[in-house]
C-alpha cells in the first residue's frame, strides 16, 4: 500500500509553513518553513514527490468578522497558481487564530527565547495547525456521516 498524505501550508508573502501528516493521516508534524522566493516552486514539488501529497490544505485568512482582507486576495491567487503547477488539490480552511495556537504551542514546548523568536518556526507550526483543523473536520464529519 502506497503511504498517502495531506500537506498543509501557511502562506505568508515572506515564507511559506509546511506540516504534513503521517503515513496513516493521524498525526500532524510542523515539516519546514521555505522562502517565498524564486527557489519555492523546485523546493516545494522535491516536497510533494517526497512523501506522496494526494491533498494540499491552504490556510484562508479572514478578518475576525470573515470578511476579506489584502492577505486573503494573496492566497487565492497563490492557490490559483498552485493549481495550474500541480495536479493535486487545493482545499482552504479558515485559519483565524492559528499563528496564536502556535505561539502557545511553542512557548511550551521550545524552552530557548532565542528559538522562539524564529519566525519559521511560527511558520511551520501555523501550518500544522491548518492541518490539525482539517484533520479534525474530515473526523467529526464522518463520525455524522458526512463526507467531504
């Protein structure tokens, strides 16, 4: 059996978070954070072919009152691009609050101030979060009976 996994992105105009999921899709793990540069697009698809994407979670940023903000333009147009280089899909979950459930989870878990202030390590951790909520949905939609 061939191992298949989501993929879940925290797009920023400076660098891009990526967590993906383990082989059976239980867990999430913070993977790297990229630059979001001329180098993103060979960096990102050695990553796609690595471990097997079948589905990519982008992270859709709302104002607190789910209205678009300028960063909510960005990533559709980033996740329209996606779409024309890939041939794996793109779904995008709300991601108000992620960048602060990061925060917390780090400063738990990274005991060293000089670490924390890595702002790829929020990156990353951002996209785990994205990825946990996804995880969570596709969970609690089929424990109602809903596919999605």
């Amino acid at each position: 059996m061939e191992e298949v996994r989501y993929l879940g992105l925290d797009y920023g105009e400076k660098r891009i978070g990526i967590a993906i999921t383990d082989p059976l899709n239980l867990f999430v793990y913070p993977l790297t954070t990229l630059n979001n540069d001329l180098n993103f697009w060979k960096k990102f698809t050695e990553i796609l072919n690595q471990y097997h994407v079948v589905k990519i979670i982008l992270g859709y940023p709302l104002k607190e009152n789910g209205e678009f903000s300028s960063s909510t333009i960005a990533v559709i147009e980033f996740k329209e691009k996606l779409e024309k280089k890939i041939d794996i899909p793109v779904a995008l979950i709300d991601e108000r609050y992620s960048s602060e459930i990061a925060k917390g989870r780090i400063l738990q878990s990274v005991p060293s101030k000089r670490k924390r202030r890595d702002k790829s390590l929020l990156d990353k951790n951002a996209a785990a979060v994205i990825l946990e909520d996804y995880l969570n949905t596709l969970r609690e939609n089929k424990s109602s009976g809903i596919e999605k």
